[in-house]
C-alpha cells in the first residue's frame, strides 16, 4: 500500500496522539463531566452491528444471543511494532469503590490476534461474570441462575479469586461498565468506536425484560446526547429508513443531522429494484438527508461462512450499488472516513476539550472550597471550629483597635464597627446626662456662664452611626429581651428647683440653728438623681444591642456555613447573655453606690465648687447696691456688711443645701458617667477578661467535647456526599489536566 504524502502522514501522527490522550480521558471516565471526542455505534439488535465492528476491527463478535451485547464496547487500534490485543474493564460513571475496584481487577495477559480470537468467547464469559451480568433466570424462582460461578475462577487476578462483595449490577441483564479491546499492530490503523447494546422491541423469555428495553434506550440516548459524539447509526437496507426507531432517537440530540453518520448494512436483502433505487438514493443524499452522509457495506448473516464472508464486498461490482460514489461503498471507504472524522474532531475539539476541563476543575474547586475544610472526625472537627474562632478573635481585636483600612468587611458593615459605635454611644450618653439626668434644673448663679454642645455636631458619618447605633427594634433580638430597656426617653429637667428645696426642707426640719440634717441631703440627692437608673439602663441597651450586632455579623462573616452558624450560635448564646446580664449589673451596682450610699467625696472641687456659688451670690447680691466709681463698680463696707446678714434663716438654709446639692451633682455626675463607662461597658463587655467578646474562642473550642463537636462542625450526610463527590471530580479533572499536558 502507498504510504501517504509526508504532510499527510504528519498529520495522521498528530491526530494519533491526541486520540490517545482522549482515550485515556475515557478510561478515567472524563466523559460523565466533559463530552469526549468519540464515534458511537448505535441501532437494532438485528441490525447487522456485529458483523459491521467485525469488518471494522476484525474481532469476531459471537451471534449468540446468550452473548449479544450487554455493556458498551470501547475498541481502540492503534499502531505498535508489536502485534497484541489486550482486554480489560472501565467501571461504570457510578461504580461503588468496591465494585469499582473488583472490575478494574480484571485484565487479559497481551494476547496474539490468533489467540484473541480463540479466547474471544470465554472472555466474553469471564467479562460477564466480572460484571455481574445475568444471562438466564431460574425457571423457579425468576431470578439469576449462576451461570458463571465456574468461570470467575478463571479470571487471571489471584489477589480476588474469592470475592469480598457483590457488584452492584449482580443480577442484571445489562450494565454501565465499558469492555476496553486494545488492539495493536504495525499495520493498524488508529480507530477508536464504542458500540453500545442494540435497542430491542420484545423481551426474551429468561433473560430481558421491559424494564430492560428501557434501560437500554436511555443508555444509547446518554451516549449519543454530547456534542462531541459522532453517532454511527446502523441501518438495515431491507427495512425502510423512515421506520429506522435509532434515527428517530438520533434526531432528538442532533436535530440537524450534523453529526450523525448513516451506514447501511445488509444490502444482500434487498432484492427489488425499486428497493434498490431507494437506497441507493439514499447514499447519493437524495432522501432522509444527513451532513455526514451515508455509507453502504456488507453485513454477514448469522449463518454465513468465513469463506462466503470474505468475498462479501463483490456485491457491490453488481448493479445498481457499481454506480455508486466508491468513496460511499465498502468497508475500506468506512474505515477511512471513520479515521479522517475522528482525527478531524480530535483537532478540532482538542483546545475547547483542554478549557472545559479547565473551567469545570476551577468550577468544581470554588464548590468544594465553599463547603469549608472537611469535618469528618473530632480531630478535622475541631481543628475547623478553632479556625473559626482565630478569625472571629481577629475580626473582635479589628473591632476594638477601629483597625478598619482596607478591609472590605468593615467598609460595608456598620455592625462591625464596634468601638465607633460604642464611643458614638458614650459621648451621646455624656452629653444627655448632662443635659437631662438632674430631676430639677440647678440654678444658674452665673448668667455669664453658657456650656457649649458640641456634640457630633457637623459629623454626618459619626451622627449616621450613632443613629444605627441608637435604633432599636423590640423584635429584633427577642432573646435580650429581659436583660435590655426599651425606655429611652426621658424629660428635660423640671423648673422651681429652689420652691422644692424649700418644701423639702420645710417638711424634713428639726431642731437645727440655720442647718439642715444629712436626711434633708440624702433625700433630696435620692430625688435629684432619680432618672439615673432609666438612663444608664437605657445607655447599657444600646451598648449591649451593638455588641450583639456584631457577634452576629463578624460570626457571619467568619463562618460561612448557615448550619454552623447556627449551631455555634445557639450553643454559645447562654453564655453570651450571662456576660450581657453581668455588664448590666456592673452598671446597676454603679448606681446603688452612687444613689443608695451616703453622699460623700474627697474631691476638693466640691469645697471650691459651693464656695464660688456662695460668692457668686454675695457678688449678685453687691452689684445691686453698687454704684459707679473709678473704672469699676464701689460698694461701702456698710453695703457688705448688709448685704451678707439680712437673710432669714430658710433662704439662708436652701441657698447652703442647693449649692451643696448642686457642687456634689456635678462631681458624681462626671464620676457615674466615667465609672459606667470604664467599669460597665469597658470591662465587662468589651476589654476586661470576661467579657462576651471572649465567648467565641480558641479555648473555648479546646475545651469542647467529642460529641459537642460533632453537634456543631459535624458534616450533614448531604454534605459529607457533595465533599466526597468533589473530591473524586477534583481527582478526574486533575488526572485529565494532566493527561492533556502529556
């Protein structure tokens, strides 16, 4: 035979190598996630397949029906120096491990052609057996018998001579495995067909069934459905093209005929002319059109001889089918074109094959990396849970440090902002209780003196924050619900503080010379300070409610798993709400010391405090009586004298207690304010060494039992089943990147 042109044959070189890395794809089962480049022989049982792969590829495949097709059948001839054939088993796209295992432990010993041909039979026996495969039923009880129990001791695998399992498809007529064939040789051309069971309309006694009719069309539409398949269908000449079920089904995925190949068999049947003419009409695309066209070879009948099959082409010298195309007629034009299509396809597909694996691995990575790290046992279980909490701890020291640059997280997330708030809270806090903590308005002695509020004011992002900050809704947090206050409000201090210290004097009197009794103080401080509890409740609210905000949204930032979550939140939650009820109560002690105890204080402030307001009223009182003098306003001693002796002993008495009043409520009030804020919010929410902050920690999680652990990171089976079903994806994938770089 000529050798093809150097271009040519450099060509037929490339398609070879790409056609085995294909091939390679398909043993690892590449094709359940990518469609792979391949040629598929469909049809009828009787539709003359058998004889049409044996002219093909030369192996004799058995006419008994006992041995018809069961499974796909991959054939693979490729050129070598040395001539062999080998046999083995692909396990099924969803093959158990066992099962898998048990059939890939089968595999023939590099057989000659001769001694392939021989054994072909007992082979296919042994694979039938490998598989699982049925072939009759007991007449008794409808189910398998064991027909092949003596030959699964001739498979050549000593290490699984008794096996530990039994396959999945025990007991079925057909099955998902794929029969490798390798056939190699010096003057063998690169091919590579998979035929699938041929489709059949009435079950056999004993052996199939309508559910096996079933099974079988849905395994020939499966490999037929990919774009990249090449369906070879196998039409009988005797029967009319229009009643032909395989193209009908072929039609379903490949509506345009583009990649469906028509071969007509069995053109010794058709013995009328006008049967003649039609199909060779047909090959000439007059009728039933297809782009790849349609091919006429000779089947041989199940009682033919090999003497009267290898003459079975000289039909074709015969009229009508000699006016045919010669490139359309014979089992040499087939076997050409079938090389050219699947080389060209090889090329062609080959850099889109290459991406898809590559945007499915990426694809099939980002799914798993969604699911988190593997969960499977304590030690995997807790090493997950410290993860979580690492980060949580991390967001928290962010949260507390305003450590906010650069992180996505906290730009888009006010709860977060967990320090800001607070702070927002606090100046809020300190200005309202300056401005509305005292029950009754002190008097201003001094008119000239004005406090300036200049709280947030021209701060549109710290007021924004302190308005989220500030709003609360009751069913927001129903499980704070009897630890915060929902009283916010509070009233402006009242008028007429003088005409109530007077009545309260007046009503609380003893036997005293122009005093008044430290009950008369007490009291009145008791009352004064009476909004206090209200406001540091209400403050501590806020506080508690932005701590929780950010537990909640830091915890689902870091986790990501809405199962988890949930069981981390419900597990740490009691904890949580102690330590909140513990902050408060550190605020509600800060006010029992403040207003239970008896008024008292070292600071010296207070001495200056109500000796100024003692002078400031005397100064009041001068320049009344003063009059103009050089550069500045002259009173008489006289005037002083005067104006320090007429008052009665009540004025006297309510101006000495208001002022008192007023020096000390100034003092607490700067301490109350400080001590809530550095003892109640610092200490016990935020910095201090128990705060609810800490709940969520590495040693929290070190400390956690087997079965706590399990209840919180443990994978649902779900779960478990996608993480294991990626993982063998990944593994594929990964094998066929690698396959593909080769």
């Amino acid at each position: 035979m000529a050798q093809p042109p150097p271009a040519q044959q450099q060509d037929l070189l490339v398609s070879a190598s790409l056609l085995r890395k294909i091939d390679k794809l398909r043993e690892r089962n590449i094709g359940k996630h990518v469609p792979l480049p391949q040629l598929v022989v469909v049809g009828d049982q009787s539709s003359g397949k058998s004889s049409l792969l044996e002219s093909l590829t030369g192996i004799p495949f058995p006419r008994d029906v006992e041995l018809c097709t069961r499974y796909a059948t991959q054939i693979t001839q490729r050129r070598d120096d040395v001539s062999r054939v080998e046999v083995s088993i692909i396990p099924g796209p969803n093959a158990s491990e066992a099962h898998k295992k048990h059939v890939e432990g089968y595999r023939t010993d590099a057989l000659s052609p001769d001694d392939f041909r021989a054994r072909f039979p007992s082979i296919l026996h042994e694979v039938n057996a490998r598989m699982g495969i049925r072939m009759k039923r007991s007449p008794d009880s409808g189910y398998a018998s064991d027909e092949f129990a003596s030959d699964s001791d001739d498979i050549p695998d000593p290490s699984m001579s008794v096996p530990t399992h039994t396959p999945p498809q025990a007991g079925s007529v057909f099955s998902e495995d794929v029969l490798k064939i390798e056939i190699c040789g010096p003057a063998v051309d690169y091919l590579t067909v998979i035929d699938v069971p041929g489709i059949f309309r009435t079950p056999t006694a004993g052996v199939t069934t309508k559910e096996d009719m079933v099974m079988v069309r849905n395994m020939v539409r499966w490999y037929i459905q990919d774009s990249r398949t090449v369906i070879l269908a196998v039409l009988p000449s005797n029967i009319d093209i229009s009643n032909q079920e395989i193209l009908t089904m072929a039609e379903e995925y490949d509506p345009n005929g583009e990649r469906t190949l028509g071969i007509l068999t069995k053109p010794d049947l058709v013995t009328e002319p006008s049967a003649k003419a039609s199909v060779c009409n047909i090959v000439r695309g007059k009728k039933k059109q297809l782009t790849l066209g349609y091919y006429l070879v000779r089947s041989r009948g199940a009682d033919q001889c090999d003497a009267e099959f290898g003459r079975r082409e000289d039909l074709f010298k015969e009229a009508p089918w000699n006016a045919l195309p010669s490139e359309r007629v014979g089992v040499r034009a087939l076997k050409a074109r079938l090389a050219e299509l699947l080389g060209h396809m090889a090329r062609r597909e080959f850099p889109k094959l290459r991406k898809d694996i590559s945007d499915m691995l990426q694809s099939a990575e980002r799914e798993r990396n969604s699911l988190g790290p593997s969960r499977k046992d304590e030690h995997e279980q807790r090493r997950f849970l410290s993860s979580i909490a690492g980060q949580f701890q991390n967001r928290v020291r962010q949260a507390l440090e305003a450590q906010y640059a650069g992180d996505s997280a906290f730009e888009n997330s006010i709860e977060l902002r967990l320090v800001t708030q607070v702070v927002n809270l606090a100046d809020a806090f300190s200005q309202e209780f300056q401005d509305r903590a005292a029950l009754r308005e002190f008097e201003t002695i001094n008119e000239e003196e004005e406090v300036e509020d200049v709280h947030l004011q021209g701060n549109s992002s710290a007021n924004r924050i302190l308005e989220f900050a500030q709003a609360i809704d009751p069913e927001d947090f129903p499980e704070l619900e009897s630890i915060i206050s929902h009283e916010f409000e509070v009233d402006y201090p009242r008028d007429g503080i003088t005409e109530w210290i007077s009545e309260l004097y007046t009503r609380s009197r003893g036997m005293d010379l122009g005093t008044f009794s430290s009950a008369v103080w007490a009291g009145a401080w008791k009352e004064q300070s009476s909004k206090w509890p209200t406001m540091s409740k209400a403050f501590m609210s806020r506080v508690i409610v932005a701590i929780h905000r950010f537990i909640t949204a830091a915890l689902r930032d870091v986790c990501l798993d809405p199962n988890v979550r949930d069981e981390l939140w419900s597990t740490i939650l009691d904890e949580l709400l102690q330590q909140y009820e513990a902050g408060m109560a550190a605020a509600d002690f800060l006010v029992a010391a403040e207003r239970d105890a008896k008024p008292y204080t070292l600071d010296y402030h207070f001495n200056e405090s109500r000796q100024r307001s003692r002078g400031e009223r005397i100064a009041d009182r001068l320049k009344l009586l003063s009059f103009d003098g050089d550069y500045r306003n002259m009173v008489t001693i006289e005037q002083v004298r005067s104006a320090t002796e007429k008052k009665s002993n009540m004025e006297d008495v309510v101006e000495k207690l208001h002022d008192d009043l007023s020096a000390y409520y100034d003092i607490a009030r700067k301490r109350f304010v400080d001590n809530v804020l550095n003892q109640a919010v610092n200490y016990r929410l935020l910095f201090g060494p128990s705060t609810p902050l800490g709940v969520l920690s590495q040693e929290w999680v070190i400390g956690l039992r087997a079965d706590q652990l399990e209840a919180i990171a443990g994978e649902s089976p779900s779960i478990r089943e996608s993480r294991e079903r990626l993982a063998r994806k990944i593994a594929d994938l990964t094998a066929a990147k690698d396959i593909l770089r080769q």
